[in-house]
C-alpha cells in the first residue's frame, strides 16, 4: 500500500498508540524512529528508562538488541561471500568441523546420521536444522537443556568454541534444507565469520560496517563505563504476556514465559556487559536507534549510505528475496525468511498493512524493526520489555504507521 494520508493524521494516531502502551501499563519506556527517504518523519520517546524513576527514556539511550543483530551479523556474513572467503553453498564444516557428523532426530525420537552438514545459506535462512531453547520444540529441548546449550542470551562464561561444541553435541530436528525453525543458526555463522577472519565478530561489525557508516554504539561486550546509558530490562507481570497487565524488571538471570511456545527464555541482562561472554551472531550486540536506523538506510539504498558502500546492491537485492517458498515461519501465514530478514510476502494473510516485499526482524528484550521499499520507510520501535516488545507492543507501533480511517 502506498502512504495515502497527511502526515499529521498519521503522527496523530501514532502518539496515541504510544500514549496507550505506556500509560496502559504494556511497557515504562518506548523510543520510536521513522525514515523516509532519509529523513525522519517520526520520532518519539515515550516513558522512562526504568521502572521506578522520572528519567525520561530518550533517544540516545542504548539497547540490548537481541534478534536484530541477526542483520548486522548477515550483511558481515554476505560481506565476506563477496571477497570469496565464504560461500553460500559451502558446508558449516568446511571452517567448524565439529558440525561434520551431525545427527538428526525424527518425530518419534530415533536419530540417524544427517545427510550432509548444514550449509552457509541454511544458516541465513533457518533452514538448517537447529533450534532455540525458547523455541521448546518437543523433540529438541530436552537435549538442548542438557547439553547447556546457551541461546546467546544467558551464561556469561561461554566462550564461541564451548558454545559451538556444545550445539554440535545436540541433534538437529531435520535434514538439512528441509525445514523451517527458527534457531541459532545466526551465532553459527557470527562463529564462521571469526574463524574466516581470524578476530572477534564485535571486531569485523566494527571495521566492515560500523565505522564505514559512522555507528559508534554497535557493541557485543560493553565496557562497563557505559553502563549507566543501558535501558532497564522488563518483562510481563503476567505470564500470559498480554498487553496492559503490567511489567516487572529483570535485573539478573531469569527464566521467562515465551508464550508464543510455551517455552521459557532464558534471560540474563548483565550478559551484555561480560567481557568474557561470546560475540552471540544472533542475539549480543547493543546499540542506539539512530545508529541502527543508518545500518538500515544503508539497506534500503542497495548497500550504500553517505557515499560509502557497505555491500554491492546486487548483493542486497539477492539477500532480500524470500528464500524459503511456502515454509511456514515463526511469523505465520504471510511471511517468507531471506538470506536474514523476515520478509511478507502476502499483507492480507499476514494481517499487516506493510506491503509485500517489506523486510526487518525483532529482538526478544523488545526491539523491531522493518525496511518498507516501495515507500523508501526504514522503522524502528525499541523497548527493553521483553517477549512482547518485539511482537505485541511493535506490531501495533509499526501498523499505526500505515494506518488510514
């Protein structure tokens, strides 16, 4: 759909639904940014930064931006298809050979041997096998809980190769390429990425894409002199993770109700600032919604922001083409997964006002953001309330934006 109302109605009906989400008691605190054509035509912080204070939440606040580190760590993967060094169709073992002899377990539980290890473009599209503790697949959890398998988002002290060796330990839930689950097949390639190039994924975000573009905030172990910018973490008072029931912080490690499963996340918010803690590919880099909206302009330009060009626009127009067919996602009906983003691929059966051929992605602490090509709009909604700020809480943020009476 094209933006067919003024501006003033639409910034009207905006402020309303942010006055509602906070006032109501959904989340203390949301920063919102909206681009088009470049230029800034929404920008609000609503709340506070943390529950109990007057501090006003604001736009230079930092986030923990859990899943929408999964771009960041896919354009550096796409990055490093465009020297040679990787390609899509090479096999996860070719640089972790611990993912060589990966079994797979059915339905009724037996395993046999997987048909070839996983490759460079399963892991972008989640196609390859793996999970997520959260995700609480029946076949899966049991031997992900017991192999400590860390979602990224917890255990401090595990390093890159223990994390790899522990999710390699673990059977998949499918032959390779056959199916579709969302999993932590992002913080494989941020491991592919450190191998390839020898340095921390922190290190090749910030030499590859962060300083070509300006962006100071992109950070997987911040320093603790930075701290004090850190929006406090909150989740659901009730477990049922519904709108308007109130909100409670999280200030250590915490199992939380993912709803949308029945499974639990397992949280811990100081893990952003662990030095010790693994450069988590699809869930440990932080940052400011200004920073983040130019990686996403550069995007939306093929590649390009400022006269600086991150990646060819080819390469972005292939990274952001559905890539999964008919596969269900983590979405539902209506969407499709590209070489790294969520991508609609039918507005009516997805329910959402966002034209086919949108893209963007959430994050669990409550962070989303979507690309709009055919209105040239870059959006970002983040909070620090966890489960529902990246679904319940953005979703009605980001249809208000299209929103006509």
């Amino acid at each position: 759909m094209t933006l067919a109302f003024s501006p003033e109605t639409r910034n009207a009906k905006l402020d309303e639904t942010l006055k509602g989400l906070v006032e109501g008691r959904s989340t203390p605190g949301i920063v919102v940014l909206v681009l088009q054509d470049g230029r800034p035509v929404y920008s609000r912080s609503v709340g506070v930064r943390e529950v109990g204070s007057t501090a006003p939440i604001g736009e230079n606040d930092r986030f923990r931006l859990a899943s929408m580190t999964k771009a960041v760590t896919s354009v550096a993967a796409m990055i490093l298809i465009e020297q040679g060094k990787i390609g899509l169709d090479d096999p996860v073992s070719r640089f972790l050979p611990e993912f060589a002899s990966l079994r797979v377990r059915g339905p009724e539980g037996a395993e046999v041997p997987a048909s070839r290890a996983p490759t460079i473009r399963e892991l972008l599209t989640h196609t390859a096998g793996f999970s997520y503790n959260f995700i609480n697949n029946p076949r899966l959890v049991d031997a992900y809980r017991e192999a400590r398998v860390t979602d990224g988002l917890d255990q401090p002290q595990v390093t890159t190769a223990e994390a790899m060796q522990r999710l390699a330990s673990v059977p998949l839930g499918y032959q390779p390429g056959t199916g579709w689950e969302y999993s932590l097949a992002t913080d494989v390639l941020g491991a592919v990425i450190e191998k390839v190039t020898g340095a921390s994924l922190e290190v090749f975000v910030t030499e590859r894409i962060a300083k070509p573009l300006g962006i100071q905030s992109f950070v997987f172990n911040v320093p603790e002199n930075i701290r004090s910018s850190f929006v406090q973490v909150t989740r659901p008072a009730q477990a049922t993770g519904a709108l308007g029931t109130g909100y409670v912080p999280v200030m250590g490690p915490e199992a939380v109700p993912f709803p949308l499963t029945k499974g639990t996340a397992n949280l811990d918010p100081n893990r952003a600032f662990a030095q010790t803690a693994y450069n988590s590919g699809g869930a440990g880099m932080s940052g400011t919604i200004g920073d983040y909206a130019r990686f996403l302009q550069m995007l939306l330009n093929e590649g390009e922001l400022d006269g600086v060009r991150v990646l060819r626009p080819e390469t972005v127009r292939q990274m952001t083409q559905n890539a999964t067919g008919n596969m269900r996602t983590i979405r539902g009906p209506g969407w499709g997964f590209t070489l790294g983003f969520g991508i609609v691929t039918d507005p009516a059966a997805a329910k959402s006002r966002l034209p086919a051929g949108s893209y963007g992605w959430g994050g669990i602490y409550g962070t989303q953001f979507w690309i709009d090509p055919a209105n040239r709009v870059v959006g970002l909604v983040l909070t620090q309330t966890a489960i529902i700020g990246s679904g319940p809480i953005s979703n009605l943020i980001r249809e208000a934006f299209y929103w006509a009476d």
